[in-house]
C-alpha cells in the first residue's frame, strides 16, 4: 500500500532512475542517437533567383574624357602711362563689363598741364612757320635774280623748312600729350567679366603693368586631353555632354590641337560650352565630358547582374545539371543607363543571375524563380 502511494506521488522519479539502472547494467544495448529537425536537409538552395539574359541593343556611343574649364580668350588690360597715379578704381573681381566701359580713371592733372604746354609750343611753332613761309613767298615773288643773293635765298628757303618741321613736332607732341589724356581713362576692350585685378588705389603703375584681366564675352570652353588614338575619333563640329555634378551643359568641339604632346602622347580638344558661366562653372574647374560618336550594336545586360570584386567584374551563371551557380569575369564598358556593355565573358543569349549577386558564391545552389 506505501509502494502504491509513492510510485503515485513520485512517478518522474522512479522513471528516471529506471532509466539509470539500464543504462549502467551489463548488456544494455547502446541506445540510438536522437534525430532533430532543426538540421538543414542537405542541397537545399541559399537562395531564390531570377535570370536575365544577354542581349544585343542599338546604344549610343560615347567616349569619356576628362579636362578643364578655361577662358575662350583672356584679355589683360595694362598701364600705358608713365608716372601717374591711379585716382579711382570702378570694377572689382568679378564685375561683368561693357565694351568702353571705365574701370579705372589716373590723375588727370599733371597730363593736362603737359598737354596745354605742348598746344602752346604748336602755337609758337605755327607762327615761326608762318613768318617763315611769308619770307620764302617773298623771295620766290621775286623776279630779278640780282635782287638777292643766292646764299640769302637759300637761307630763307631753309628757314622756312625748318620751321615747318617744328610745327610738326610741336603737333606730334600734343598728339602725344592728348593720347596719354586719353590713357587716364582705362576702358574694357570687350564685353565680359572682370577675373582679376592687380590695380591699386594711389599706386603709380609702369608702362605694360597689368591692371586687370578680362575673360571676353564670358566664353569658356572645356579643354579636354585625348590620347592620340581617340583623338582620330573627334571631328570639329561634334557634340560634347559636359558634366559637372548633377548639371549637363551641351558644347559642341571648336578645334582640335594639331600636335601631339611627344611625352603623354595627348592631344588637346578645345570644346565651346555656352552659357557655362550663367550656370555658374568658373574657368579652372575640372570636369567629365562625354563625346558622341554615334551608336552601336552591343551585347549588353542589367547593371543588377554584375559585382565588383577584387578590382575585377563579375556575374554568375547557372548550371542547369547541378543548379548551381558559377561566377564568370567579364570585360565591361560603361554603363548605358540600366545596361551595362560586356566586352568579354559573355555573348547574346546567356543567361545570368539578375540580382542578388552580391549574396551569391560560386557553386551556390540556388532555386530559379520565373
């Protein structure tokens, strides 16, 4: 009756130390390992894929390049004057400028005192001549060759000419003098914008110093270097894209350099961009272009198919004995919107993985989905 009660009360108990005393008494059989489902079924596929397949398309043809931005013309605006101060300064960096508009004024006194001096000295020498020319008309007046000596003719003759050349130095000097008043007035040479000034307020600049540049009519073009084996491909005329960030400006090649640099064996491409400088690009900065050469046919697949790795190109294949995938290097051109060209590796009609290439590795079994 006790037995009954704890066998009743205990019964977790007894079954475990029943299972003890048969797993220590001689001749117990060993008992079989216990299966568990969490173990993952041998070739079951990592992942589910769809494929795509190579195909062949009309895209357009480009070649890329980078270079420059550059002043179509640069003009630098100096000091014709010698000795005269600068009195006012009416542009800064920056400015955009008319044709014949004034940029900076020199003092203008001293050059108007220089220059009433010399209309003087034109004054003087046209009366000089005058008088002169009076006694020359008086002696050729006369008829009687006795009348007058020929030494005494021959320096009323000479007087007369020499006062004529000082009436024309004395008038060559007040042009002078009225360039230089001219010269006090310094003036854009072309309509465009002011890209540097070296002028100061008060300095006395020499003759041929520079006091501003000018980048004429705000025209920049994009200078491009191309290696001697593109630069056959470009022709004058053609279309350029010009790239900066997420602008596009369109240029069209304005020349092409006739020499070659004998060292990087480049060439330059001069490449005219309008209205570069409304978009704000500046002269100096380094942008992509992309030359249109046309179209053409190639073999192209979605740029989801490929992966970098190692520095090289790749996309998977499929095995359709194993369902398995194999990685495949590829040769790749840039990409043509959602496509991208295959120069090697594959050929129209294969079929790769779409996407989901980077969790894949070669030999991985995978499931294909449609």
């Amino acid at each position: 009756m006790k037995i009954s009660i704890f066998l009743m009360k205990y019964p977790a108990a007894l079954l475990a130390g029943a299972l003890f005393l048969g797993a220590c008494s001689p001749g117990a059989e060993e008992a079989a390992p216990v299966e568990t489902t969490e173990t993952e079924a041998p070739g079951k596929a990592s992942l589910s894929v769809e494929l795509a397949a190579v195909e062949e398309r009309v895209i357009p043809l480009k070649m890329s390049v980078n270079g420059s931005l550059a002043a179509w013309q640069e003009a630098i605006i100096a000091s014709q004057l010698n000795g005269v101060r600068i009195d006012a300064l009416r542009v800064e960096v920056g400015d955009t400028v008319k044709k014949g508009q004034t940029l900076a004024v020199f003092d203008q006194q001293t050059v108007n005192a220089d220059l009433a001096q010399a209309r003087a000295g034109v004054a003087e020498a046209q009366a000089l001549f005058d008088q002169a020319k009076l006694n020359a008309d008086m002696i050729r007046n006369i008829t009687d060759q006795g009348a007058v000596s020929a030494q005494e003719r021959n320096q009323i003759m000479a007087a007369e000419k020499s006062a004529q050349a000082r009436l024309l130095s004395a008038k060559a000097l007040q042009t002078q003098q009225e360039i230089r008043l001219r010269n006090t007035v310094v003036t854009a040479l072309d309509d465009g914008v002011i890209s540097a000034r070296s002028a100061t307020l008060g300095a006395v600049p020499a003759p041929g110093q520079e006091l501003f540049r000018l980048v004429r009519q705000q025209r920049l073009e994009w200078q491009a270097e191309v290696t001697d084996a593109e630069l056959a491909r470009i022709a004058e005329g053609m279309v350029v894209t010009v790239l900066n960030n997420d602008q596009t400006l369109m240029g069209k090649v304005r020349t092409i350099s006739p020499v070659i640099n004998a060292q990087s064996r480049t060439g330059m491409v001069y490449v005219d961009v309008p209205g570069a400088y409304a978009k704000g690009l500046k002269p100096g900065m380094y942008l992509r272009g992309e030359f249109d050469l046309g179209e053409q046919t190639a073999a192209v697949l979605p740029q989801t198919a490929v992966i970098e790795r190692d520095g090289f190109t790749y996309a998977f294949t499929l095995d359709e004995a194993t369902s398995k995938v194999q990685r495949i290097k590829l040769r790749v051109n840039k990409a043509q919107g959602e496509f991208i060209e295959v120069l090697e590796g594959l050929k129209p009609g294969d079929k790769v993985v779409k996407s989901g290439v980077a969790f894949l590795a070669h030999g991985d079994l995978v499931k294909v989905i449609q």
